[in-house]
C-alpha cells in the first residue's frame, strides 16, 4: 500500500517488463480459452466432418430421390391421355389377375 501512496509503484511500469508482457498478453486474450478450444473441439470437428462428408445416410436419400424420380418417368410415360390404351391396359390387367388366381 505504500507503493501506491508513494507512487513509486507504477503497474504500467510492472506490465512492461520482458517477463510480464507474455503474462500480459495471456490474460488480454482470454487466457487463451480460443485457442484451447479451437485446438480441442473445433479442429477434430472440422476434420470429421471432412471425412464423413459423403456419408451414407445422404447416400439413402439420393438414392431414394434417384428412384422416384425413375418411377415417376416410367409412369407419366404412361400417361398418355388415349382412353383405349388406358382401357386395354384395365382388360389386359383384369385378365392377369383372373389367371393368376384361377391358377394358384
């Protein structure tokens, strides 16, 4: 206490020592918890994620999309707009399942 009635104690004076101005600059940035985090937490996350970037689960979907995309062309090929070949198509389908079960 006598220092600071004095006055000659200077913190500036103490802040800038060689010794104290990494201490300085450590507290100023946080005490480092950045960088701590980042080197901890960010850095294996990113590389995960850059491993695991073309993972299956979205491999599932394209390939559901990929389908149904498929099968809606198959279809709308078939809608035509011509009764008689929707017509046919019904006769041709009745008669499928007539023999199907006259068989089994």
């Amino acid at each position: 206490m006598l220092f600071y009635l004095t006055g000659t104690f200077s913190a500036q004076l103490f802040a800038n020592y060689g010794w104290a101005k990494p201490i300085r600059q450590f507290f100023l940035s946080g005490w480092g918890m950045d960088a701590l985090y980042d080197s901890l937490m960010m850095r294996p996350f990113k590389a995960i994620t850059k491993l695991n970037k073309n993972d299956v689960v979205d491999g599932l979907y394209l390939g559901i999309v990929w389908l149904s995309r498929r099968l809606h062309r198959m279809v709308s090929a078939s809608q035509t707009g011509r009764v008689r070949w929707y017509a046919s198509s019904m006769a041709l389908g009745t008669v499928v399942i007539i023999a199907i079960g006259w068989l089994s």
